[in-house]
C-alpha cells in the first residue's frame, strides 16, 4: 500500500559566512524569505528586502533567483541557501543556539547546533569541547555556566538556548526545478575551517553616509567584490570575536553608530 504522507520537517534559509560555513537567518526572516519563495512564480520581482521582516535589515535584499544577498550600503554580496532540515534536527524540533557577541546573539551554524544540542540533552552537561565540532571553533562550552569560553585567550560569551522556534514547514514546497541550490548543502567535517570572516577588518567607528547610493547602482559593483567576501580568513586572535566585529557581512547584527 502506498504511502500517504506528507513531506517532513522544516525550511530553514541560511547565509554563508564564509566557504562552507552557514549561518541561519532568524526565524522571523526565514519566514519571511520562504513566504516570498513560494509566492515568486506569481511574480516577476525576485528580489526582496529584509527591511519587510525587520526595519533593522533594510539595507539587505535577497535574490529568490540566484540565491544571493546583497549589502546595499558596501556592495557585499552573499551566497544564501534554502535547506529542508528533517523534523527530528535541533531546527526541527523548535531549537536554536545562539552566542553573545559584542553586539547581540548570534546563531550557530546548524550542525554545530546538533552536536551541542545532542549533548545536552543526555543529560551529561559538564564541558563541550566545540573544536570537535564540523567548523572546529577553538572554544570549550560549559552548560553549567552557559559560556563558551576560548580555549587560548580564556575569554568568556554566554551561551542561550532557544526553544519553541516556529521554522516553516516543508509540506507545501512546490516541486520547482532549479529552486534550491545546487552549492554547499553540507558542511565537510574534514574542512579545516574556523568560525572567522575571509574580509574580518578593524571595527569602524565611522557613521554609515546617509547618501547611501541606490541599489541599482550598487548591484553594478557587486561581482567585483564577491571573490573577496568568499576568500579564506586569515589565523589568530578570537575568531568569534573577529567574525562577530565584521559588521558589514552579518544581516542579524546591528550596526553601533
């Protein structure tokens, strides 16, 4: 007898951060993105803006076609990525972990996420060293203290646990050919990669021009700067400290003024 059932699980869309790294957009946008995902075939306009989801991202639109994110302020453009993750994943079953940077929390790429979750759910608590983990963040996690604490410097970040995430369910995708990327859908556990940004510079104390150019001009400039956002970051210091400084590439940081 055939199976009635209907496709599983959730919709989470992601940002690379850098090659193989990706960071899940907050639930508000992801649902904001998938709404407009669904709703593209109808309309000829592929391109959305964050600021519809939340004023704080005004300066980010996402391409539903090419599946890019551009930073209408610097040109830095981003690849994104639509992926289904089963009911059974930590986004699955509600759940979201985040660190503190200097700016505000930040999420955990996914399958980070799953190891720190698995462990605290058996109960086990004690210490997590996170440099076993697919992105090998020199960090060590202490559910007691919900801190990740650098295993170099000692430098200390709290450490939240989210439950109750309503990510979109995937039972009414369409089935529309050439809709989710063919790119980057599974980060490498032999990658030799850290959580550390490939363009990280100095935090600018600068005020944003308020003569901001449009996005149509902007867009012309963007292909020339994608092969620097996509380039490998560079060793030392506290990468989360590094990633979590480079303002311009983080569509859920606010800029300090």
């Amino acid at each position: 007898m055939a199976s009635s059932s209907k496709p599983s699980g959730v919709v989470v869309w992601e940002w690379e951060e850098r090659p193989g790294l990706w960071i899940p957009y907050e639930v508000d946008v992801v649902r904001f993105l998938e709404e407009s995902y669904l709703k593209r075939r109808v309309s000829r306009n592929s391109t959305v803006n964050l600021g519809q989801s939340n004023p704080k991202l005004n300066y980010y639109e996402v391409d539903l076609v090419n599946m890019e994110q551009l930073n209408v302020r610097s040109g830095m453009l981003r690849k994104v990525q639509r992926k289904v993750y089963s009911s059974n994943s930590v986004p699955g079953q509600g759940v979201r972990w985040e660190w503190y940077c200097d700016v505000r929390w930040m999420a955990y790429d996914i399958p980070t996420s799953e190891v720190i979750e698995k462990q605290n759910s058996s109960g086990s608590g004690g210490v997590l060293d996170l440099t076993n983990t697919p992105v090998a963040i020199p960090n060590v996690l202490n559910f007691p203290l919900m801190v990740q604490i650098n295993k170099h410097t000692g430098f200390q970040r709290r450490v939240q646990r989210l439950t109750g995430q309503r990510y979109p369910s995937n039972a009414k995708t369409p089935n529309v050919a050439g809709a989710s990327p063919k790119r980057g859908h599974v980060i490498s556990s032999t990658h030799n990669g850290r959580m550390v940004s490939g363009h990280t510079k100095a935090k600018s104390t600068a005020t944003p021009r308020k003569d901001t150019k449009p996005a149509s001009i902007v867009k012309k400039t963007k292909k020339a700067k994608v092969e620097h956002a996509q380039a490998v970051g560079a060793t030392g210091g506290d990468p989360l400290s590094e990633f979590c400084n480079d303002l311009e590439k983080a569509p859920d940081e606010v800029h300090v003024l």
